[in-house]
C-alpha cells in the first residue's frame, strides 16, 4: 500500500485534481461515498460472495472515483458501490488498515448525468438490474440531461440521442415504456415491479389499459376519470409477489361489463379485439329468414347436403322436397329417421354429409350458423346466437352463463345450463 501522501489531496481541501488524465492513487475509504443515485435500489444477489472474495484476498480492481466541484469527499464513478460498502463494513468489523485505504483510479469530473450513466452502464453490463431499476436511471438521466443542456423538457428523440452519444443505447419506445413504468405503475403495482416485472408484462398493462380506455368509453356513460380511478383501484388490489395479468384482465372486464350493463363474454370478444388491433363488430340479433347462399355447383344446380332434410335451397330460404319455403329454423325435426339423436338435423357432421357439401368457407360458416340458431331455438334461447358474418365459426354466443353461476344455482340446474351451452 502506498503512504497517505499519496491521497488526492490533503482530507478537507475540497478541491479535485486538476488532470485531463486518470490517475491511480490510495485514498482513505472514508472520504469515498456511495453514489446516491446509484441505479441498483435492491440488494446485491453477490453481496456474500464479493464479501467474502474481498476479505480473503482484497480488491480484485481499483474502484473508479470522481469528485464534485468544491466537495470535501470522493463518491464512486462507475459501478463499485457494492464493493465501497463491503470495505467500510470490513474495516468496521475488523479494524485491519487493509481495509481503511484503498487503490483508486481518478476521473475528472464532467456532467452529474455523465456519472449516472456511467453507473447504468457498468451495471447493465453486469445483467445485475430489474427492468425498473433501469426505467428509474433512464427517467434520472432524462431530468439531469434536460439541465445540463440547458433545456426545460427533451423529447425522446433528443433524449434517445444523447443516451447514445453517453454509450447507452436504447430506442424510444423503450424510453417511453420505461416512462410509463415508473410515472404510472410504480405506484400502482410496486411490489411486482420490484421483484422484477420485467419489460413483457409492463407492455401488456400498458396495452391492456389502453384498450380499456377505448371500451370504457364506447361503452360506458362514466367519465375518464373514473376509468383511472377503477384501473388504479385494480392495479393496488391485485399487486403482489405473486403477480398475474390475467387476474387483472378479467377484473377489468367485469368493471366495464357492469358499467355497461352488458355481458362479460360480450365485453371480453371486445376487449381482445381492441389489444389486438382488429375491428369487431357484432350486429343486432336479426331473426334468420335465409342462410348465406353456398357455392353452386354444375350449370346452375343447387348445392345438397346429404345427412340433413333433403332440399333445395331457393332465392326465398331453405325448401323441403315436395313443399312450399320455410324459414330453416322452423324445419320440422324427423326424429323418426334417427331415434337415438333427439336434435338430429342438428347433429349431423358436415364432414361426414359426402362429395357434395360445399367446401367453401363461406358456406360452413353459414351452415355452422344455421345449425347452432336451431339447436338454440329450440331450448327457448334462439336470441343468443348472433350472426358474425366472414370471421370465426360464422357466429357469437350472447349471454353466456358466467362462471359465477357455479356459485348461485344448485348442481342440477347449473349441469343443465352447462350442457345446453356446450351443445
């Protein structure tokens, strides 16, 4: 160890080196502070081992310090908290000089967000960081940027440069889901952010929120305010070590159900489509008067479908052979032709019917349909099944049991709801 002229400067001066070059000196470990805006805010995982290498055979490298025009004291340039903490805790334990003086390197000070950056860097590097941790360094840098250019608000453009211009580069759209992390969820969800939520699930909340927003207010009469009062109030409830978005997601849409005075599977079917970016749209329950028409086949003649009624399907509906149109949802059910099968006609497998069932999308949606408002109709409930022209199975069930039913009906009535449902 060097002798203790060879500090910076006499303890108390205040005044840094005037070098342009990093120099290696022994410093008295009690004029080195932590720095205060270190970006690690949980607890070194490494603690007891660095401890423990440090105690055995000593500093491995020399800790990087600067020092602040007119301070007293040297803080911690880039990284090395950990190891200034465990050296003040060794010499506190056991008093060994080793320990009270150190090796240093020296670098000029420059800009108080050149010092953070450098400590985000050195610790990013070391893949030691949650994803808030970095969100709350880059949100510190942002504010310090923003005074040392001279500037009262940068954008995230001009911050996405200056970032890279420092070594850390990050694009905006990191910048800005960093920012709503921690100037929205970390006072909402701070346990499961501090555990580490990690960049995925804050993308989700923040895309969950905004498609909640945009049904809250198609749907609902209350304000936007009361749509942040509800998120947040969800948020607080559900945060925890044990974090779940789904838990979340289903909250949230049985809010905005009860607010509408709507459904939760209708609320749901929407919520999806608006996280996913695609319209939806789910017309008015029309009685259905005519199915849409299946691709003919030959020189003009009529698709049949072979296992079902026998008919012709005309430009006015559905007509059985030998009789006048009917609607098909009044088609009468022969159950005579299949004993064992009370909803036959409602039944029969469309892959099953033969060569001549049309193989058409369109078509199976329509027959899907079709099939379903019968089986509907005929326990009572045919305004459920809602026409979904060109998507999905050509269909939507409305009003569907909730789950909550489990717990209001007695186990007879709610097997009966449920197969009815399933069929």
């Amino acid at each position: 160890m060097e002798d203790a002229q060879d500090d910076f400067d006499p303890p108390g001066t205040g005044q840094p080196m005037h070098t342009a070059d990093l120099t290696s000196h022994v410093v008295e470990i009690a004029r080195i502070q932590p720095y205060e805006r270190n970006p690690r805010h949980g607890p070194n995982p490494e603690y007891d081992r660095i401890k423990d290498s440090i105690r055995s055979n000593g500093l491995d490298q020399p800790l990087v310090i600067t020092q602040r025009p007119g301070a007293a004291n040297y803080i911690v340039h880039a990284g090395g908290n950990t190891r200034l903490l465990i050296l003040k805790e060794l010499f506190e334990e056991t008093g060994d000089e080793r320990f009270s003086r150190i090796q240093c390197v020296f670098k000029p000070w420059c800009r108080e967000s050149d010092v953070l950056l450098a400590h985000l860097r050195e610790n990013d590097l070391r893949g030691s960081l949650t994803f808030i941790d970095k969100a709350r360094a880059v949100h510190d840098a942002k504010q310090l940027l923003g005074k040392d250019l001279g500037v009262q608000e940068i954008s995230m453009r001009r911050l996405e440069t200056e970032l890279s211009k420092a070594g850390y580069s990050i694009s905006r759209t990191s910048i800005c889901l960093m920012e709503y992390a921690v100037e929205t969820l970390l006072e909402l969800v701070p346990q499961a952010l501090e555990i580490g939520m990690g960049r995925r699930h804050v993308e989700r909340i923040r895309a969950l929120e905004r498609a909640a927003r945009s049904i809250w207010q198609q749907r609902c009469t209350s304000s936007d305010s009361e749509f942040e009062t509800v998120f947040a109030a969800l948020c607080c409830r559900y945060d925890g070590v044990n974090w779940d978005a789904d838990v979340l997601q289903g909250a949230i849409e049985t809010e905005i159900a009860e607010e509408a005075e709507t459904s939760i599977q209708t609320i749901r079917v929407a919520l999806d489509a608006e996280i996913k970016g695609r319209e939806l749209v789910i017309p008015e329950f029309v009685p259905i008067k005519e199915p849409p028409q299946p691709e003919r086949q030959g020189d003009g003649d009529p698709v049949t479908i072979e296992g079902l009624d026998d008919h012709e399907e005309g430009e006015t509906g559905v007509k059985l052979a030998g009789e006048a149109p009917v609607d098909p949802l009044e088609a009468p059910i022969h159950a005579q032709d299949h004993p064992d099968d009370p909803i036959a006609d409602a039944s029969v497998s469309l892959i099953d019917a033969g060569q001549s069932v049309p193989a058409d999308l369109k078509s199976l949606r329509g027959r899907a349909w079709t099939l379903a408002a019968r089986i509907a109709q005929r326990n009572g409930i045919g305004d459920r099944v809602v026409p979904l022209s060109g998507k999905g199975l050509g269909y939507v069930l409305s009003d569907v049991p909730d789950h909550a039913l489990a717990d209001q009906l007695d186990e007879d009535a709610i097997a009966q709801v449920c197969l009815l449902w399933w069929q």
